[in-house]
C-alpha cells in the first residue's frame, strides 16, 4: 500500500558525512497517512536497533549513539523523509532502514519499537572506513 525507497548510502571515511533520504509512495487507490516513520539500522551480527523517529507533531527522538550527530526530518510536502548524518563514526556502519507507521506514535517509544511500523523499505547500506 505504501512503498519506501531508502537512498543516499555509501561509504565515507570516519567523520564525513551522508544525508539519506526516503520516498514515500501510496499505490493507486490506496490512502496511507505516515503518522510517525523512523530510521532503523541493522549491522551485520547485530540486532536492528532504531536511530530516529519522528512523529506528525514534530517530536523526534534518537537513539544516544547518534544524539548531536544526526537529524531526522521529514518534508510533508513531498512525503520524504531525510536522516543528516555527521561526524560518522566506524560504528555507524549498518544497513539503514526506513519505516511508516499508520499509528501515532510517541517517538521515544517508536523508537524503541521496531514492530509499531507497518512499512518498511529495503534499505541503503552505510559503510564508514578509518
């Protein structure tokens, strides 16, 4: 019903930086409204584990590795979503996620909750090199 186009992945050496974008898409005589979305990250052996979320009133909420680096917004004009990444570190490397949620969801527990979105993209992978 709705598509998630993740893009802006690749590789940057330590301290660079990467703006991953996501484009939301409704299929044809479908309606979906994205009350909240969020990034989520998955590194190889690990666990996915969230980075940022964001609701339809603006709160934003991210996970402390990322806190002061990155940036989650969301541009509802054109239904995409942006996570600014800076001053990435060797463990920022991961495949990065999108994801939509029907529901209205209080970000810091969307954050924490990876099964509270309906939608997910197929990801953009991030490398980070010394």
């Amino acid at each position: 019903q709705v598509q998630l186009v993740e893009s802006g992945g690749g590789s940057v050496q330590a301290g660079g930086s990467l703006r991953l974008s996501c484009v939301a898409s409704v299929s044809s005589g479908y309606t979906y409204v994205s009350r909240s979305m969020g990034w989520f990250r998955q590194a190889p052996g690990k666990e996915r584990e969230g980075v940022a979320t964001i609701n339809t009133s603006g709160s934003a909420s991210y996970a402390d590795s990322v806190k002061g680096r990155f940036t989650i917004s969301k541009d509802n004009t054109k239904n995409i979503l942006h996570l600014d990444m800076n001053n990435l570190t060797l463990e920022d490397t991961a495949m990065y996620y999108c994801a939509a949620s029907r529901g209205f969801w209080g970000s810091h527990y969307a954050l924490r909750t990876p099964s509270a979105f309906d939608s997910w993209g197929q990801g953009t992978p991030v490398t980070i090199s010394s």
